[in-house]
C-alpha cells in the first residue's frame, strides 16, 4: 500500500506495535504521517520505511 493513500481522520495499525491499538492519522506531509495512538501518543511515522495497516471497520 503507498502511504499517499493516508489522510487526515483515517485510522491505522502500526505492524511492529501492535499494543500501541489502533492510531489517528493526524497529517501527512510526504512520507511523514504524525499518528495519534491510545497507548502511545502522537508518534511521527516515515511510511517509506513503516506500511502502516489501516482499518476500516473496528
């Protein structure tokens, strides 16, 4: 999945964290997605090296 796909609002998984639950997207800006997680807080992602999973449905 390319992360252009990643917008603001939509949620997702990190795949190596999985106890992080399931994160915010709050921006993108390129490759850099700053996501919101329950368990974590906000946590800026470079989606080139992370496929973030997202959810559509939980």
């Amino acid at each position: 999945m390319s992360h252009s796909i990643l917008e603001p609002g939509m949620f997702v998984r990190h795949p190596q964290h999985p106890g992080w639950g399931i994160g915010q997207v709050q921006s993108r800006i390129g490759s850099l997605v700053t996501v919101n997680f329950p368990d974590e807080g906000k946590i800026v992602i470079n989606a080139d090296v992370v496929t973030l999973e997202v959810v559509y449905s939980f």
